[in-house]
C-alpha cells in the first residue's frame, strides 16, 4: 500500500465506488477514529456505507477536487445513485439523486487512520421525496 496520503485516498474511493464496505479495511486502519457521517470508528463507517449503498443501488462518489497537506487529505465529491432501497424511513423509489460530499481523511503509515464525512443530507432528502412540503398559511 502506498504511503502516499492522496494514493490512500484515491484508492479508498475506489473501494467504496466497487461497493465494497469491508474492501475498505485494506486502506483503513483497524483502530479508524470517525466524525460525523463516519461514525466513531470502523466498524460504524462500514455499517453506515453498507447501508448507504444498500439504499442507492448504483451509488458513486466523484472527486470533484482533492488536496493534501502532510497527512491531511481533504475531498469534494460529487455522490450520485438511484434511491432503490430504503433510507431514512423512505421505501425505494426509483429517483436519481446527486449530492455533494465532503471527506477528511488522515492517513499513518498507508492507511486511512481518522475520517470525517459530510454530505448535503437535506438536498437528498428533499430528491428522494422525504421531506414535506409546508402548505402556504
């Protein structure tokens, strides 16, 4: 594996864009700290990918834009997918949906050590037909 903090990354995004959420533990350490979309660790980044990829079927994450600083590598990303499953209480269905995402990653030693992820939840609730709209007073 690389040491090469933008080659970890670059790979990670691979992983994920296969669809594979224990792929991942080829480039994430096993003691991963995670924030906020990332859960608190490696076990809970998983599970939340496994059930992210399970609701949009055909799920891929675009790098927009991708810098690094020492052993800082940070992501825009472009998440498109076709909402098949459920998410967030919401059954499947079949709405395409593009979002934006935002991944900080610190990598040790060739593997991805501390993760933190965010994406524009609201604009894909809002895709997926999840939030009501107000009827005017």
């Amino acid at each position: 594996m690389s040491s090469n903090p933008k080659a970890v990354y670059k790979r990670f995004n691979e992983i994920i864009n296969d669809r594979s959420a224990d792929g991942v533990d080829e480039v994430c350490a096993p003691d991963m700290v995670g924030h906020a979309g990332a859960g608190t660790n490696l076990a809970e980044f998983k599970q939340s990918y496994q059930a992210f990829a399970d609701a949009f079927s055909d799920l891929q994450a675009e790098i927009r834009y991708l810098v690094a600083e020492g052993d800082l590598v940070s992501a825009w990303l472009t998440w498109k997918g076709t909402h098949t499953g459920e998410f967030a209480g919401v059954p499947g269905t079949g709405r395409e949906m593009s979002i934006a995402g935002w991944d900080l990653v610190r990598v040790k030693d060739g593997r991805i050590v501390e993760l933190t992820q965010y994406c524009d939840v609201f604009t894909l609730l809002n895709q997926i037909g999840a939030l009501a709209t107000a009827a005017p007073a």
